[in-house]
C-alpha cells in the first residue's frame, strides 16, 4: 500500500462494504425528511411506511447508489434487502437488477426479514423463494429482542441455510447479556453444524460492552466459530474495541449499514469515509491504527467474501485503486475519492 518513484500514485486493495441496506436508499432522489424514532421497533416502522412511499423504484434508487460507491472505490458489498409477506421477493429482484448493471461490482444479497421471521408469518416461505430470486445469503434479526424466541428463530435461519446450502448473516442489535447469550447461542450452532467462517453477525453491540461479565467468554467462542462480526461506526451506536478483538482472534468487517434512508440522513456509500469514521470512533493515531481501519473497509471485507484479489491484494494486482495520498493513514485522514477504479485490469471509474 504504498507509493513507487515512478508511480506518484497510491495503490491499495479494492475497497468492502460488508453491510449496506441499498433497497432502502433515497440516493438521487430528493430529500427525505426523517421522523423522530427513539425505539429499534420505531425506526423499523418508520421503515415500513416509506418503503411503500416511495415514487422510484428499489432498482433505480440501488442503482444509484451502486454505482456511487463503485466509483468511489467499493468494489464488492454485502448488501441486505428485505423480504417480508408484504414486500414477496421485489426488493430482492430489483437490487439484482441493479448490479447486473455494474459488472465491475460485486454484490452478495442476504434475504433479510426486517419485519420479522417468526412474527411475521410467511416470511420464511418468501426468504426460501428468495435464494431462487437473487439472495445468496439467509438473513436473521434479533431473535430475542424482536422475536422474542431464540431458539425457534434460530431454528428458522439455520434450517433454511442448512436445506440450501447457504451462507447466513444476522443482525443483533440486542445489548447486554442478553445480547451476548444470543451471540453464544449462534456461536454453538455455528460450530455444531460445522459452519465455522459461514456465519456473520451485523452489529453485534453487546460484544462492545467492557463492562460485561461474560464478554471474554463470549469473544473467545465468535473466534473458535470463526463467526465475522460488521461494524458500522454509526453515530451514538456503540464501535469495537479493536485491540480486544485482536486479542481474543475475533475478525471484524466494515460496512455503511442505511444511506440516507428512513433510519437516517447520513452516509455517503464511501467506504473510505467508513474507514475514517471507525478510525475516529476507536480513538485511532498512529499510522498502524489507521491502516488497521482501512484494512477491516477492504481485505478484511475481501476475505469474508471471498474475493482473493482483495484478499491477498498486492501492490502489482490487476484490481486496485489509485489515490493522490502519500500513504493510508493520510488516505483515511483525508477521504480522497480515488482517481482510478481498476478490476481484473480494466478500469471502471
């Protein structure tokens, strides 16, 4: 990651977004202004009222942003998009839909039951539906602070991944001990099935309470299950501790989670925004701390999706990008948009 005599530019890896919301967005379209939620289960209905407002189309509005982030050096998402009995599989289609219109990016589609699994019945008929549709992951949601059932939601998610062969990745948004019961539960699963490195866990905030009793217990047994855990350095939302994370083995990916949606007016689809913000929130200063933040925003993303030119990136690859920087810490101090885009060779921005 560094520059060359001959070369005034920086090269680094191709940026991850390793947890995006594009069905969402009101990228391009005009301002949205936002009601007050104080609640997950209000934000989730605020939610749910302006998915069904929207004039444009989830294809369009995705497409907007997909390719925003692509020229802005992502080159490979998570992206999570809802299914519900209300929605079918549209959403699913229509953020398909839009990354066939850009060749150059990859994008893993998690079917994702915003609005319940278990609460919302037919929602696993649709999430099944969903994997022949464009989805290639089973997605889940806090089965005990939205569910209410752990073991039932659980059960769902592991056995729909399980009938067909996927991947799974789950939002958990629940704090506390309680939040970290549900972390060892899926940790145990993980292992049981024999899914180590198959399982990611999105947001994950109660692995960021030091104060917690069962912390290191819980820590040790994400990094025995090789589950990856996405930040997204959102706000008041609480960030890793990543010097205790390293200690304890357990692999971290970044992500922008909602951009400029009903949850909120921020984001940008940058991942070298991403990188900053998870620098600053984590207190980083020296160069190392911010390389350490921009690594979780590529190879880290790269090897959770298993993408090796990202992955094993080296300063000779076909896939890079260029920046005017002298180096990464000043990279992710100052947010450049990158002057080239290169995948496989051929340059897409």
């Amino acid at each position: 990651m560094t520059a060359t005599p001959d070369t005034p530019r920086l090269r680094t890896p191709g940026l991850v977004d390793g947890h995006i919301h594009p069905d969402k967005t009101s990228w391009g379209g005009p301002w949205m202004s936002r009601r007050p939620a104080s609640t997950l289960a209000e934000l989730i209905e605020n939610d749910r009222a302006t998915q069904f407002s929207y004039a444009t189309g989830v294809e369009d509005r995705a497409h907007a942003l997909l390719a925003h982030a692509l020229a802005n050096g992502t080159l490979a998402m998570r992206a999570h998009v809802d299914v519900s009995s209300e929605l079918g599989v549209a959403n699913v289609a229509g953020v398909r839909a839009a990354a066939e219109r850009l060749p150059g990016l990859t994008v893993q589609i998690v079917a994702f039951p915003q609005f319940g699994l278990l609460t919302n019945p037919g929602t696993l008929d649709v999430m099944a539906a969903s994997l022949t549709e464009g989805a290639d992951l089973v997605g889940g949601i806090d089965p005990g602070g939205i569910e209410g059932d752990l073991h039932g939601h659980l059960d769902a998610v592991f056995g729909l991944a399980e009938r067909a062969g996927r991947d799974i990745d789950i939002h958990l948004h629940d704090g506390g001990e309680h939040g970290l019961a549900q972390i060892r539960e899926i940790a145990r699963r993980t292992i049981a099935a024999g899914r180590q490195g198959r399982v990611t866990i999105g947001h994950a905030f109660a692995l960021c309470d030091a104060g917690l009793p069962s912390l290191g217990e819980t820590l040790d047994l994400v990094a025995e299950a090789g589950i990856w855990i996405a930040t997204c350095a959102l706000g008041p939302d609480p960030v890793p501790d990543l010097d205790r994370f390293e200690r304890h083995g357990v692999r971290l990916v970044a992500g922008s989670d909602g951009v400029r949606d009903s949850w909120s007016p921020f984001g940008t689809g940058s991942m070298v925004d991403r990188a900053h913000l998870l620098a600053y929130r984590t207190g980083a200063i020296t160069d190392a701390e911010l390389e350490r933040a921009f690594a979780i925003a590529s190879t880290a993303g790269g090897e959770m999706l298993g993408l090796p030119e990202i992955a094993d990136w080296t300063p000779e690859s076909g896939t890079r990008l260029e920046f005017a920087a002298e180096n990464v810490a000043q990279l992710v101090t100052d947010r450049p948009r990158p002057l080239r885009v290169v995948r496989d060779g051929v340059a897409l921005a």
